[in-house]
C-alpha cells in the first residue's frame, strides 16, 4: 500500500544516509565550486532562491519535470542529496508530510532547513477526508491515506505574491546563515525581487477589479484560496479540498454545471500536470471553454526547457483570467 511504500522508502534513505556519515564529502565541495548548494522542494522555492543566490547558489528542485507535486515520493538519492546540501527548503508540514519527516529525521547534520511558510498564518483546510475514508476496512487504511493529506491546513501560500514575499524572506534568512560574508548581496537581491513582486500585486489587483464576472469555476482541487482573498474572487470547484486523493462526485460535478448554466459563465479553468478529466466533462456539457490555471507546483518539460519563472507564470494566469471572467479597460 501507498503508505507503507512510503515509510519503506524512508526507512532505508535513512540507512543510506546513515552508512553515508555526517560530514560532507570532497567530491561534493570540488564539484560545488564553492557555491551554496541548496535543494528545494517545489519549483517556487527554486526560483526564489535562483532570484536572490544569483550566480552564488546551485540550486536543484527534488521534483522531476512534469511530475504532479502531491504524488511525490522522495527516493533514497533525494535523501542522500539532501544530506550533502548546505540548504534543504521545503514548503511546511501541510504541503509535503514526508519533507517534514526528513527534516525531523536528518536535523544534526551539517545544513540549514528552511519551512519556507514559517511566520504565515495559514487558512484552515477541508474536512473532505471523511468522506474518503468511509468504507475503509481498518484504521490502518486510514492513516496511510493520510500520508499524502494536507487537509488540515492550506499549504499554497506562494500563489499570494505578499505571502510570496514572507517565503522569499524565509529563504534569505536561510543564504544569509551560509554564506555570511555575501550577506548583503543575498538581502539586495530579495528586496529589489519583492518590489517586483509588489508591481505585479498591484496589476493583478487593478486587472482584477475590472473584471465582468468575480466568479471562477474550477475543475481542479483547492488551491487557490489565498489567491481568491487576496483578489476578491469566488472559486467555485466540484473538489471539497486539495488533497491529491479527493474526488468529486457526480452530485457535485452536476451542481457544478448548472451552476455554470445559471450564471452564464463560458469558460472552465483546469490545473496543471493533471489529466483535466473534471474539467473536459464539465466543458462537454455546457460548452465552456477550458483555460489553464498554473498553480506552480511544478514545471512540464516545454516550461523548464523555455526558463519559465514565477512571476512568467502569475501573469499567464493573469491574463487567461482575464479572458475567462471577461476583461474591460
């Protein structure tokens, strides 16, 4: 079962880890030609770090191109590379359970771990778990389904650019302990990267005001909510939550639809890297258009490939938004 794959896979990258011993090795600082070498694990924590480390930092993301961020499982070589790192940065116990354990399971060794989302009051997540757990033969069952439940809390701080900020904060507090003697280079480099995220606050705000409809009908899981507080939008989605293992039923999916029906909306908005199965459905009865709605978990292939950043992909979210709610000058 998932669960035990995943307790499996854990125990023996600690063995690994512990066969490997404590210090790093030479091969690894020869080759990190003395740059921090950090790893992250979502792709907004690796372009925070490569906006404020610069040529300074040697950045990895755990995540391979076009790999769906929930269904992760770490491998016994994450484990080890993140042993030989000066920095290991992941997002908090609530968006990746098994990077908490890592870092409960590896503290000693001689890196700085970062929970990018320390400081940020985070929303309350969905009970939609007891639905899923309904009919499971043991409590056994339960808890491995848990592995992967982030349902407590809601993880996806970084879709807010202010919140954004707080992670980019995080982060620099993390370069800065490394490599104290490029300490002010690390923190100019955050500030004039907030400005920018400030700038493109304020377009999403002003874009968003404008606006013909606040409504957006999402045939993905949660995962904007602080996205929707912050801009004064409703997100409206057949999933009750953001757990990768959620699903919607038909119930929610036809009161999805004829809520589309009711209020005129053309178009349907899906996310990334996953099959928008929801999504096609709902398009197919209605005629609503399917747009893409980037969570920026990770990248696909195509998007690596083409240097794609953060700030790329809030403003095509922006604009497909605007094409989606309509848009007036």
């Amino acid at each position: 079962m998932k669960g035990k794959r995943i307790w499996k896979t854990f125990i023996i990258s600690l063995v690994i880890l512990l066969m490997s011993g404590c210090s790093k090795n030479t091969d690894h600082e020869e080759i990190n030609s003395g740059r921090l070498k950090i790893i992250t694990t979502l792709f907004p924590q690796y372009d925070f770090v490569k906006e404020i480390g610069k040529d300074k930092v040697d950045v990895n993301l755990l995540l391979p191109p076009g790999v769906e961020s929930h269904s992760y499982e770490p491998t016994p070589k994450d484990m080890v590379d993140i042993k030989n790192a000066d920095i290991f940065i992941y997002t908090g116990e609530y968006m990746e359970p098994w990077a908490k354990k890592i870092a409960d399971n590896i503290e000693g060794y001689n890196l700085i771990i970062t929970d990018a989302s320390e400081g940020v009051e985070l929303l309350e997540g969905h009970g939609h778990e007891e639905d899923e757990h309904e009919g499971h033969e043991n409590e056994e069952d339960e808890n491995e389904d848990h592995a992967h439940d982030h349902s407590d809390k809601d993880p996806h701080i970084w879709l807010d650019p202010i919140y954004a900020q707080k992670m980019i904060d995080n982060i620099t507090v993390a370069l800065t302990k490394a490599d104290k003697e490029n300490k002010e280079f690390y923190i100019k480099n955050a500030e004039e990267y907030k400005k920018q995220l400030d700038l493109l606050d304020k377009e999403i705000a002003e874009a968003l005001e404008k606006v013909n409809s606040k409504k957006v009908i999402y045939g993905g899981h949660s995962a904007f909510s602080y996205f929707a507080r912050r801009y004064n939008l409703e997100f409206i989605t057949p999933y009750n939550g953001f757990s990768p293992n959620a699903e919607p039923t038909p119930k929610m999916i036809i009161e999805l639809i004829k809520n589309i029906e009711d209020a005129g909306v053309k178009s349907i908005f899906y996310e990334e890297l996953i099959d928008p199965k929801v999504a096609k459905i709902i398009s197919s009865e209605t005629g609503a258009k399917m747009i893409l709605l980037h969570g920026a978990h990770n990248l696909s292939k195509e998007e690596i490939e083409s240097d794609v950043r953060y700030i790329d992909i809030m403003k095509g979210n922006l604009e497909r938004l605007k094409e989606g709610l309509g848009y007036e000058e």
